[in-house]
C-alpha cells in the first residue's frame, strides 16, 4: 500500500494490510504504560483532582477518531450515514471533555498558589 | 481491504501532511500529553503542564483535520464545526460555572463522556468494516472499545447522581437483589457477545449487543457503591475512560490513542491504589463488599453515654488562648457546609494570634482524591500548609489543638485500637494525641462506616455543635472581638 492510499485509511483495522502490526501497537501501549506508572506516582495528592480532570481532558483524545469519522465518512456504504452520525456524537462527547476538562484544571490549578 | 476508505485516496503524495507526516504530529502531541502530566509533579509547574497538555490536543486536532484537507481530499466541515462549535460551548460553560464542591460530580460525568466517545468510534469503524475483510485483533479491539466505553458511560452517569445526592433518589434502592450473580451474567453475556461480535462481523446486532450488556453492567456495578467509597469510583472509571480510548488507539491503527489512553489508564489505577490503600480494603471489597456496623461492636449509648462535653464558641475560642500549634482536619461536612472561605478566616485569625496553623488532609476525605485541597486552595489557603497524613500523624503529640471539621471515619481510634470494627487497620489521622480536640459536626450521628467514635467522648475533646459554617463564623467572631 502506498502513502497516499496510506493517508486516507486511519479507520484501517490494525491487522489490515497496511496497519501497524499488533506487537508494535502493544509495544506502545505497554511503554506509554510504564511512562504512565513513573510520571504519575510522583503526582503529589495536593493535585490528585487537578490530575483527575486534567487527565480526562487527555482521555477525550478520542475526538481524533470522531474527526477522522466525520472527514473520511463519505462512500455510501450501507451503514455509512448511521457511522457519520455515530462520529458526529462522540465528536461533540470528546470536545465536551477536552475543553471542559482543560478549562476547569486551568481553573482550579490557578488556585494552586504560595502566599506571599 | 478497508473497503470505502481506500477510495479516497486521491491526494497528492507529497502532501505536506501525509499519513507519515500526521503520524510525526501525533507523535509530538504524545510527547506534550507525558510532559503535561509530568507538570503536575508540582504545584508551580502545574498549570504550564495543564497548558502542555491542551495544546497537545489541539496538534492532535489540527494533524487530523488538516491531514487529508492537504492531500487533496475535501470533506464538507460543516459537521465539524457544529459538533466543535456544540461540545466546545458545553464544555466551556460547564467548566466556567462548576463550584469547586461540585467538582467530583463533573469528574465523574467527564469520565462517562470520553467513555461513549471511545465507544461510538469504534461503533462507526465496526459499521464501516462491513462487507469488508476484518482483522481479527480489529474485531477485539472494537468489541473490548465498546464493551469498556458502554460500562463507563452508564458507571459515571450513576456516579454523577449519586454524588449530586438528590433528595428525591434517596427512596431509589441501591441495592439489587443477587447483584453479585446478576454482575457475573451481565459481564459473561458482554464477552460472549464479543465472541459473536468477532465471529459474525456481517452482523450490526452484535456491537450493540455488547454494548447494551456493559451498559447494564456499567449501572449494576455502581449504584450499590456508597458515598465515602466515591473516590475509588471515580478513579477506577478515570481510568476505564483511559483504558476505552486506548482500544480504540487498536481499532482505528492510532498511536496517540493508544500514549494518551494508556496515560489516563495508568492514572486511574495509581489513584484506585492509593485510595484502597486509604482505607485499608480491596478493590473487590470497595466494588463488591458492604461496610456497616458490625453486630457485637460497642452501642452508641456505650460510647458516648455521659461522657460528650459540648463547647460554646467562646469556650473554643479560649482554647486557642496561649496555643502555639493548631491543626485543622476538613472532612466532607467541610465541602457540604461550603465552610472552606469561613475555615480560611479562622486561618488569619489564628495566625494573626501567632498560632502555626496547619491542615491534615487524609487521602480519602471527601467524595474524589484530592477534594480538601481544591476546595482549600479555593479558599486560598496556601498548599504549603496542606500536610498528608503520614507527615502530619508523628507530630499530633505537639498540637495544641485538632479542630475537626466534618470529618468522622477517617479520624476514628477505633480503626487502631479494635481489630473486629469494620474500619479495622484503617490508617487514620491521629487526631486522638493532641493535648485538646475540637469537633465541629451536627450531630453525634455516625460516618459512612456506621460505628459510633470514641473520639468525641475523650476527656480531651470538645464537640462544638452545629453547621460547620455557622460554628465556624460564630468562632471567629468570638476570636475577632478578642484580639
């Protein structure tokens, strides 16, 4: 498969020609995990929310997915319209968090502050 | 293979931003998703970590919009804009107007938003692969991304009730008769529907299937869950919202899902351990077990009878006359009274009187980790002065006065002294070995655990009746008539 057929395939399943093999999908998956377990247990609890929610806005990554159904959904098959629609949901959940979840650390992080 | 998509591909080649050249976007917004987090080691680079982090997002964002538009495939935007324009308007108005005490509940409903997300991307992707060949590992990947989405959406709706603690749920029965059973069918059925998912591909029934049962599961597993075990909820489904985006990372073949969903993952299960450990339990028993009295432990009329000295503020207030070390310990009564701002006076007040006022946070105080510190950094109490248990605890035996406000399982002797009560080998605040006790509550009536507290019957302590605003603002009134 070449670039450009590359380019417009990121709804390919990941075994498919062309997708990234399974182990090296893993592979990332168990790094960034590790990265996770170093980083964050040095989080002190002070911050614990600020963590949480700043972390949820990280978990509406998911609106890459959503954007990608919504640019590239265009071919009629027969369920094409109703995976448009499916997209054009999780887009809006994901943005929800995403803005939402920066927002309020910014928020709540700005109260974070030594008195002078 | 991949069927309609493939098509597409109509764009130039040396594109700007080919598949390669989003994948190199993608890769950078990891990088800013870890460095973000890694801000939030520290209060001072907290917030540049925060910011790290959004813009993380939008390279995220920009690499998948621009990504096709430069290789020449048009796309009609409007669908993105409304649904931007929607969420970002929802998003923005709720993060600008939510209380800080309402903070758990907009965790929690966050948490259940990234989770149908994740699900609906990996629903899209299964429709779309219909009639097309389908990868094994592809199959899983959609059936483990909707069954986990499923369960955290309808988990965190239920979540969200419960910590807005309607009146009217009240009379709602929180518990589900052979609830453990009825869990073990719902969870079976989700994975034996996708086995059928990945069997029968030809088939939409079978993704719905899925996720209706984890959604079923996503309910039935939460709502027996009490109120004080809230915080280990909300970190398990902080990470669930992590774990479902990292699937969909397999399905739709994305690195950045799988980074930024595996740090989210990662995230929930060190708070879900830590918050355990708080309280001295399993996570099987947080989900799973029921915490209440046990039947041969000490009455009420025992504990208490006769022996519970209750102060006036100006009694309290006299307390404090000659005190050289104070230490606040907020509970949850403190985020329900909303009495952080009135806490922060008798701050100045004290330390006005030369009194080295500090505050004991027990990991699971309140309704999520970490709630005491945001409502008090809220009130603009310096985080300096928040100390965690274990470097509080050694040093009770020089505070002159513990003042306790709204707090009650967490500061229980109990927990130490009686191996059969049900917050056995808890670790708590000890609060019991400063030289005088102050106890702000309502009433006598017991915490979560449902066990009276001998702390309130201590030669040393003094309960000062009331709501923990209204008592504190009648204190510092006493306070600032005598300075």
């Amino acid at each position: 498969m070449g670039e450009t057929v590359d380019l417009l395939v990121p709804i390919v399943l990941a075994a498919s020609e062309g997708g990234t093999s399974l182990i090296a999908l893993l592979t990332i998956l168990m790094l960034a995990v590790f990265v996770g377990f170093e980083v964050i247990t040095k989080v002190p609890p002070t911050l614990h929310t600020p963590l949480m929610s700043g972390s949820n806005a990280i978990s509406g990554i998911a609106i890459v997915g959503a954007l990608l159904s919504v640019v590239l959904v265009e071919e009629s098959t027969p369920h094409s319209s109703l995976a448009r629609w499916l997209g054009f949901f999780a887009l809006i959940f994901a943005t929800v968090n995403v803005v939402g979840g920066f927002l309020v650390t910014h928020r709540m992080l700005s109260m974070f502050r030594r008195k002078k | 293979m991949i069927g309609a998509l493939t098509t597409l591909a109509a764009g130039d080649g040396t594109a700007i931003l080919g598949r390669q050249g989003s994948d190199v976007v993608y890769l950078i917004a990891s990088i800013f998703f870890i460095l973000g987090i890694k801000g939030l080691t520290h209060p001072r680079t907290a917030v540049r970590g925060n910011q790290f982090g959004a813009f993380g997002m939008l390279l995220a964002v920009l690499a998948t919009v621009l990504g096709p538009a430069a290789a020449g495939h048009a796309f009609d935007p409007t669908m993105i804009v409304i649904g931007i324009a929607i969420g970002a308007v929802i998003g923005g108005l709720a993060a600008i107007r939510v209380q800080m005490t309402g903070m758990p509940q907009m965790v929690a409903i966050f948490n259940g938003f990234g989770g149908i997300a994740s699900a609906f991307v990996a629903g899209g992707a299964f429709l779309l692969a219909i009639g097309t060949e389908m990868s094994l590992q592809g199959n899983i990947a959609i059936g483990v991304s909707g069954m986990i989405g499923s369960v955290t959406f309808t988990g965190s709706i239920v979540a969200f009730f419960k910590l807005l603690d309607l009146r009217s749920l009240r009379k709602f029965p929180s518990a589900i008769p052979g609830q453990r059973f009825l869990n073990a069918l719902l969870f079976l059925g989700a994975i034996a529907a996708c086995v059928w998912l990945v069997q029968d591909s030809e088939n939409t029934t079978t993704y719905w299937t899925v996720c209706a049962l984890a959604a079923v599961l996503g309910v039935t597993l939460t709502t027996p869950i009490g109120g004080a075990d809230m915080p280990v909820v909300i970190a398990l489904l902080n990470s669930y919202s992590g774990l479902a985006a990292a699937a969909t990372g397999f399905v739709i073949d994305n690195n950045v899902l799988i980074v930024s969903g595996s740090l989210v993952g990662a995230s929930g299960v060190i708070l879900t351990a830590i918050m355990c450990k708080a309280m001295n339990r399993s996570l099987p028993n947080v989900i799973f077990g029921k915490l209440g009295p046990s039947a041969d432990g000490p009455s009420a009329d025992d504990v208490y009878g006769g022996k519970v000295k209750s102060a006036s503020p100006d009694e309290v207030a006299m307390l404090f006359d000659g005190a050289q070390r104070v230490v606040i310990v907020p509970g949850y009564g403190m985020a329900v009274a909303q009495a952080q701002h009135t806490v922060r006076d008798l701050t100045n007040l004290l330390e006005a009187m030369d009194i080295t006022v500090e505050f004991a946070i027990h990991p699971v105080a309140g309704r999520m980790p970490g709630h005491m510190n945001v409502l008090l950094a809220e009130a603009d109490i310096d985080y300096d002065k928040l100390k965690e248990m274990d470097e509080i605890n050694p040093t009770f035996g020089q505070v002159d006065v513990a003042l306790v406000i709204g707090a009650n399982d967490v500061v229980n002797p109990v927990a130490r002294t009686d191996p059969n009560s049900p917050i056995a080998g808890m670790p708590i605040l000890d609060v019991d070995k400063a030289r005088t006790v102050v106890v702000v509550k309502r009433s006598l009536s017991p915490g979560f655990a449902g066990i009276p507290n001998p702390l309130f019957a201590m030669d040393n302590t003094y309960m000062m009746f009331g709501d923990g605003k209204k008592a504190i603002m009648e204190l510092n009134a006493v306070l600032k008539e005598n300075a």
